[in-house]
C-alpha cells in the first residue's frame, strides 16, 4: 500500500498540552469544520467576527457553550488555513487557561460541536499523509518529545529537519541511476551488458553497500543516546551502592544506613552521562540470608541483573574482598561494566590479583560515595566503556535510532548483495531489475513512500494525543 492510505475526513480536537496546573492549555482543532466550529463558541465582544477569522492572526476573545450560553474562558485563538497549517488542513488553536477542568470543558463544548477526539498521534499522521512531511520526520517529532538528553534531542531534531531522508533520498537517486542503465538493454537482452558498463554499474553498486553498511553501523550508537542503558548497581550490603546512586544522581534518592539489608527493593534513577541517559537500578544486597524478605530482594536483585545491559560492581575497598563479593560476580552473567572499588579515602586492600581473576575483564575505578573522590572520573569511565567500538559512529553526521529503519536499510543491502551476484553471474536484465526495484522498495519503507496502516497505527500509536 502506498502513501494514498485514506482517512476519513472528519475534524479532530485534542489538548495538546500535558494534563496538570499550568499557565496555558493549547486545545487544537483540525479538519474540514475548524472554523465553522470556531465560529460557533469564539465571540469578541463589540466586534467585527469577520475580523478575527484572518489565517494566521491571533485574537484575544472568549469561548462560551451555545448550547447553554455560559461563558467558559477567555482566550487566544489562531486560525490556519489548508495547506499552511502542521496537518495541511485547516487547523484551528486554543490558548486558554491551564488546569485540568478549563482545557477539558472546552474540548467537551468543541466535540458536541462536531469535532471527534483525536486518536494518539492523528494530528502528526495527518501531516504525514497530507505531504507535510515524510514518515522519517514523522517519527522524529515523538523522538523529539521523548529525548532525554540534549545529544538525544540533536539526534532526533536532525532527523526531524530532513537529514536522514536526504541521505535515504540520495540512495534511491543511485540505485534510480542503475535501474535506468539496466533497462536501456531489457528490449535487447541478447546484446548482455558491456563489460565497461557492467564494471562501472559494479563499482556503483560496491560503494553504496559501502554506504549502507556504514549508516547500519551507527544504530548501536543512535540507540543508546535515544533508549538510554538499563545499568544495574550490584554489590554485597553495605559497601555503598545507595551512596552511590544519590552521588550519581547528585540528590538523596536512596536510603543510606549503616546497617547491612537496608535496600530491600530496588529504586531507580535516570542520569545525563555526557548524552547518554543511564537508567540507574540500585538493587538489594548479594549475600547468604535466612531473612524471608531479604532473599526476596535478592532475588529481584539477580533478575534485575539480567534484564540490564550494563552493570556498576561495587566493592567495598577498604576491606578484603569475601565469599559474598565472589557471589556478586556470578550476577554479572558477562555483561559489559566497571568494578568500582569503593571507600577509596580508608585505603585500598583489594589485590590486584584478586581484581585479574574475576570474569570479564572490566575497567576499575576509585571512589569514595561517602565525599564523592572519584564520582567524574568514574562517569567519564562508564561513558567511555559503553560507546567502546562506537567512536567511529559518533562522529557521523547522520546516526539512526530506530530499529525500523535498520531493518530497512538491511533488506536494501541483501537486494543490493543479490544483483551484484546476478550480474556477475551475467543473468537477464529483467532479474537484475527485479532486485533494484526491491531495494529500492526498502528504500521506500523507511521514508513511508511504501507503507501500510498496520504500519503506520504501531508508529503513531506511541504518539501522545494531541501530537
């Protein structure tokens, strides 16, 4: 199914701002009725109403329920005209007074007006459907949102401002270009491809697999600064993991005590690592307990450990490390992370060779969680550790953050792999065509050119209503 999906026609309305006390509330409009509906419950007293429906001029006035006639708010209204709007149809916003009850009755009145609730996401789907911009730029707008960092922001406002499809774009024009040199000699298979030319079409062909195995490579990367790293904070009672999550966190998050088992169930925290959003887990103590709630916590603690992607061992380095330290390891189960040797300013006494027999080989660092010695140190250690093998991608000016458009780019680069070996293999134009076409489909994918509703509802269905 192509881009010509049909919707049905109806005019939509949604407050697009975050339920809660607040300044201001946007309530938005979109659809053929728009206006009609604006002109139903926007009044401004002693004056011309033809006036005020100017596309694009905000206009102080009041909206009030025909139905009843009772004033509900004074407002801001602004009235778009089709195709000028984000939807590309006419499209109508409300400034009113925030909360929860102002937005919401004027949503209601706007409904039995004639307008529908919009569906999570419909507003931006319009604008994908309508032209307004491509299905790439359509998925950046809830990055946009979602970001949790300012790398991750980058990320998605290059994709929302065009990046990626230019680069998707630039790929369909060279296998385009291809397509075109094999067709010219369909009418005359017989005559086969010169070797020149099938040499050059080679070449071409070599460089943009080049390309693709290139942008394929920065999705790790896009992924962690989008996702962000589900990290685990393992370590026996009382060597100061609670410590260490409010450190990290630079605010009292978790209970510190000197008394071994106090963290029982697991807390959690997000932290800015220089762009990386590092989804912090501080877990249970590891150690043998006859306490029917502590095993509990232990346990959740070693699922915990296994559902994360990157763990922070805490020993505590004051004192020669135990049975229970040695425990700690085989939660580990292999995963990349940093040993952090804590309570660094009353001396170290962990050897350096019970350090090079635990598994996995990790980095090690010195802190102190008690004055915080040690604390930059050790993020720039766990930044580092993570984007290892990633420095290369960092660096790209284009980077992908969604699995979907990885999956894409990778059907393009098979489609891509099998005409190179068609070719070689001197085969029929026509089969040569036939696998062009279908990386150029894949193409097609990515920038929503080929898609389907089933498509396009999972992707707008992670929208908030009113997007």
């Amino acid at each position: 199914m192509n881009k010509d999906i049909l919707y049905n026609e109806d005019t939509i309305a949604a407050i697009s701002t975050p339920p809660g006390e607040g300044g201001i509330a946007v309530l938005r409009i979109s659809g053929p009725e728009s206006l009609a509906i604006l002109k139903k419950i926007f009044i401004i007293p002693e004056s011309r109403n033809e006036y005020i429906f100017e596309t694009r001029k905000m206009v102080f006035g009041l909206i009030y329920d025909p139905k009843t006639n009772k004033r509900l708010d004074n407002v801001m209204c602004v009235f778009f005209k089709s195709p000028n709007s984000y939807t590309g149809e006419d499209t109508v916003e409300i400034y009113s007074h925030g909360g929860y009850i102002v937005p919401n009755r004027i949503l209601k009145v706007v409904i039995n007006e004639g307008a529908r609730p919009a569906e999570a996401g419909e507003f931006t789907k319009r604008a994908f459907l309508n032209g307004k911009m491509d299905l790439t730029q359509a998925e950046a707008v809830a990055n946009v949102i979602h970001a949790q960092t300012e790398t991750g922001l980058n990320y998605a406002e290059s994709q929302l401002e065009g990046k990626l499809s230019k680069v998707i774009n630039g790929l369909k024009e060279k296998i385009l270009d291809i397509l075109a040199d094999i067709e010219a000699h369909v009418d005359f298979p017989e005559e086969g491809i010169e070797d020149s030319v099938k040499n050059d079409i080679l070449k071409r062909t070599e460089h943009m697999l080049l390309e693709l195995k290139k942008l394929i490579g920065t999705y790790d990367l896009g992924k962690i600064f989008k996702n962000g790293i589900q990290t685990a904070i393992l370590g026996k009672p009382n060597v100061g993991k609670s410590s260490l999550l409010n450190q990290l966190l630079n605010k009292d998050r978790a209970i510190v005590s000197p008394l071994a088992g106090t963290t029982r169930d697991f807390i959690e925290g997000v932290i800015d690592l220089n762009g990386i959003p590092l989804k912090i887990i501080d877990t249970a103590g590891i150690r043998s307990t006859s306490d029917e709630i502590e095993k509990l916590g232990v346990d959740l603690t070693g699922k915990k450990a296994r559902e994360a992607e990157f763990i922070l061992i805490v020993i505590d380095g004051s004192s020669t490390p135990d049975d229970d330290d040695k425990e700690v390891f085989s939660h580990s189960f292999n995963k990349k992370g940093v040993i952090i040797l804590n309570k660094c300013d009353l001396g170290i006494k962990v050897s350096k060779d019970f350090l090079s027999h635990l598994p996995g080989n990790l980095p090690v660092a010195e802190i102190s969680a008690l004055n915080g010695n040690g604390i930059e140190e050790l993020k720039q250690l766990v930044h580092d550790t993570i984007l290892e093998n990633n420095g290369n991608a960092e660096s790209a000016e284009t980077v992908l953050t969604d699995m979907r458009h990885k999956l894409s780019l990778e059907k393009c680069k098979k489609h891509l792999l099998a005409f190179i070996e068609l070719i070689k293999r001197e085969e029929s134009p026509e089969y040569l065509a036939l696998d062009l076409r279908l990386a150029l489909d894949s193409l097609g994918e990515i920038t929503g050119e080929i898609t389907t509703e089933d498509l396009l509802g999972k992707i707008f269905s992670k929208f908030c209503i009113g997007k």
